[in-house]
C-alpha cells in the first residue's frame, strides 16, 4: 500500500502563519526563494513540499522546523537520524507497526512512552506533546 501525503494541514499551517505577519504571497515567496504561485500552491496542498523548504519556511517563520515536519506528513532529518541510529528503537516501532495493535493498544504504549520521556527528563507529559513552546517570539 502506498502512503500518499495530504498537505492540507500544512498549507493551512504556513499561510495563516503568513497571515499573522501580515505578509502577502510575494513577501513570502521572496523571504523563501521560490514564486508566488509555488506559495499558493503549497499553502492550497496541491504540492509536496521538500525538506529543505521546510527548513527555509522553519527560519524564516521562526518556528521549530519539527513542527513544520509533522505539518507535513514528514519525519525531520535529525528524528529520523536518530531512529536510525538506534536499531532497538527500529526494532520496537517494526514490532508495533508488525502486530497491527489496536488504537487503544498503541495509545497505551506511546503513552508509557511519552510519561517515561517526561520523567527522564525532568518535564511535564504536557511540553511533549504542545508545540507552542517551540514557536520562537521575534
């Protein structure tokens, strides 16, 4: 089965970022190096983005480029180095993805997941999972 992307969710993302700083489609297009129409048809969902201008889009709007990632559909460059980095962690997400849990299944586990990476850390369950720390103020 092919996995195809839906970019709706981050078309709407990156223009009501846009929106909110008040820039128009030529602003952006120029802040980040490609035309207006490839903006617009970003920010509608009938292209892909490429990782790269997830980045640019990241430094320009300065916010996590994760966040954008997600947005997209997509596993960041350094996420996915560390999975594969980590042949314990493939093995794990190889074995859940294998044995076709159950939503409420899988949910219990990335929820002992996320509760031991707080715990770990020293931080609340709540900042793993919200993103609006990571949305840089100017």
């Amino acid at each position: 089965m092919d996995y195809k992307r839906d970019n709706a969710e981050f078309g709407s993302f990156i223009r009501k970022l846009r929106l909110a700083r008040g820039w128009t489609l030529l602003d952006c297009a120029n802040r980040v190096g490609i035309s207006t129409n490839y903006v617009s048809q970003l920010e509608r969902g009938v292209r892909d983005p490429t990782e790269s201008l997830i980045v640019k889009f990241a430094t320009e709007y300065k916010i996590d480029e994760g966040i954008l990632f997600r947005k997209a559909s997509m596993i960041s460059p350094d996420v996915r180095n560390v999975i594969l980095r980590n042949d314990s962690l493939q093995k794990a997400l190889s074995y859940i993805h294998k044995n076709n849990l159950s939503q409420k299944k899988e949910r219990e586990i990335m929820d002992r997941l996320f509760q031991d990476i707080a715990e770990f850390l020293n931080i609340n369950v709540d900042d793993i999972l919200n993103e609006d720390y990571l949305i840089i103020d100017d």
